[in-house]
C-alpha cells in the first residue's frame, strides 16, 4: 500500500444548496455559528483529499461515505479514485431523513 495522491474535492449542485442553506439558518443565531460551520467544513474538505477513506461509509447506503462535522451535520460524499475526485452530495443534519435524499 503506497502513498496515496492528493485528490481534488468536488461539491456538487445539491450539496452547495444544502451549505448555502445551512448558512442563511445559522446566520440566525449571529456570526460564530456560520464561522464555526465553515471552519469544520473546510477541515473535512482538507482531511478528505488527504485520507479520503478515513471517514466511515454509511451504513445505510455503503456507496456513500459520511463525515460528521460540527453541530451534527453529515457530509455525504463519494471517492471517484478512477477521476481522483472526493465529490460532495449532500450536507445534512444528521437528525433528517437522509435516504430519500440520496436517490
């Protein structure tokens, strides 16, 4: 097993819907909720195209890998080694109903 190559992070359409409207719910509660959710969002997007299986897969759907982050949201994602890309497809709070949201 040899080092593994840097991949490169791809967040796809839905998954920018789901950041934008977590921003616009947390702006309700002042300027360190947003700060604090990109910050831990950002460290995923690092360690992800770093060690892009180190998070586990999701044990409803193993295609998907999940990352919790702060204030208990999921960043569902994808390792596409073939195209060297982590590609995002959702950001959820872990509370919803996730499976209708990844068909």
């Amino acid at each position: 097993m040899g080092c593994s190559k840097t991949m490169k992070i791809s967040i796809l359409s839905l998954a920018k819907s789901d950041l934008e409207e977590i921003r616009l719910l947390l702006s309700e509660y002042g300027e360190s909720p947003p700060k604090k959710f990109r910050a831990s969002f950002e460290k995923f997007c690092t360690q992800a195209v770093n060690m892009p299986h180190m998070f586990s897969k999701y044990e409803h759907n193993p295609d998907y890998r999940k990352a919790v982050i702060v204030f208990g949201y999921l960043v569902l994602y994808k390792v596409d080694e073939s195209k060297g890309k982590v590609m995002v497809y959702r950001v959820v709070h872990g509370k919803r109903n996730i499976m209708p949201l990844l068909d």
